[in-house]
C-alpha cells in the first residue's frame, strides 16, 4: 500500500537557521502531496500541497517541491523562527483513496 | 468560520470500561473522518463518513470500536471494551467534498484517550 518515510526528529535549530525535514513517499499513480503541520495544543492544520509532478507548494516561507523521479517532497525554510516550533506532518492523497500520513518530524527552534 | 469542535479534551478510563467521543464538523462540511493518533506516529485513519454514510471503514476494528454520524452532520466514536493499546489521540476531520484527491482537510485538537 502507499507509505510515507519522514526524517526522524526530534529536529532543533537555533532561530534564522535554514530547514529542512525529508519526506519520501511510495504509491502507485500520481498522488498529491501535503504538508500538515500541528502546533502544540493544536489541531493538524494545513501548510502547504502540490497536485502534480515539478509544482511547488509554499506558505508561511515555507517551500516544498514535488519531485516524481525521487518521489520525494522535502519541506524547506531559508529562515526559521521559534513561532515555527511544531510538529510537521508530510501526507499523500491519491485518488479514490484516503490520505496517508508520515509519523511526523518535531522541530524546536530555541532563540 | 468556527473550526471542528471535539470533546472531551481528555479522558482517562482503565481497560474494560467504555468511552464515547465527540465531533461537530464545520458547517456544510460533507466528509468527516476520525483518525487514530499513537504517540510518535501519523494519524491512522479509522472510519470516513460521506454525508451520513460510511464510505471507509476498513481499519476501523469493529469488535470493539463503533461509530456513527447522525444526520449527516454531528458523530460520535465508542469504544467498548477498551484496551491499553486504544492509549492514544483521536482525532476529527472534515473536508467540503467527497475525498477529492487536494482536498484540504480541516481538523479539531483532538481528544487525549489514557487506559490504565
């Protein structure tokens, strides 16, 4: 079935650092691509998507690229800050079916 | 727009007894979903409900967990008899459409389930 590979966590940065949290993912067909993110006390929320291979989906400063040839989805950040603390959540959409979720990647960013 | 609203926030209960949940989705929403959420993993889809009708339940272990989503709008998730293994957050979501594959989904905070 269709799976999602996260880079393991717990991720700590100092603020004004560059990010970047991997995601692979393995599925038949073309699936969309999601980055949810979960502050703490919070709901899942959602940060950014792409649909197709080569889109890219940004939010927030925050950027991630579809990349079919090494089905991958990396979340990028040039410059983080400590409101960006959370965990983040790479997932998969393919048609007809329900999302399927990586096991999440937490970052602590420490002023 | 008011977000989806769950409850209680927290439970603890020991293994054996029962537990109900809560979900109110966002108003119009048509698909509403509850997720399983163990500590250090994703969200586990358990039941997804288009309008009132289940469209999804193939994960749901229905010897123990049942759900159900009255008049297309407010559900409720049981589980009876609990287990320690069922310790976990369980969460509502909600969408406009009917599983579309970029559909944005719209989630509460959860409830935190303890068995002891």
């Amino acid at each position: 079935g269709d799976s999602v590979t996260q880079m393991e966590g717990p991720v700590t940065l100092s603020e004004e650092a560059f990010l970047t949290i991997n995601c692979t993912y393995t599925a038949t067909g073309y699936p969309s691509l999601f980055w949810y993110v979960q502050y703490p006390g919070e709901g899942l929320q959602l940060l950014l998507k792409a649909t197709k291979a080569d889109d890219k989906g940004s939010n927030k400063g925050f950027e991630a690229t579809y990349r079919k040839e090494t089905t991958s989805f990396h979340l990028e950040k040039g410059s983080v800050q400590v409101s960006d603390s959370a965990v983040y959540f790479c997932a998969l959409n393919n048609y007809g079916q329900n999302f399927v979720f990586g096991p999440g990647t937490r970052l602590s960013v420490l002023p | 727009e008011a977000g989806v609203a769950q409850s209680p926030r927290y439970k603890i209960i020991e293994k054996r007894q029962s537990v109900a949940f809560w979900c109110n989705p966002i108003s119009g929403h048509a698909t509403l979903y509850w997720y399983q959420q163990i500590l250090g993993q994703g969200p586990k889809l358990l039941i997804q409900f288009q309008n009132n009708g289940v469209v999804d339940d193939s994960q749901l272990p229905k010897d123990r967990f049942s759900a159900e989503r009255l008049k297309g709008v407010d559900s409720t998730l049981k589980i009876q008899p609990a287990k320690l293994e069922d310790s976990a957050v369980y969460l509502c979501a909600s969408s406009w459409g009917v599983g579309q594959p970029n559909e944005k989904l719209f989630f509460g905070s959860g409830t935190q389930l303890s068995v002891l």
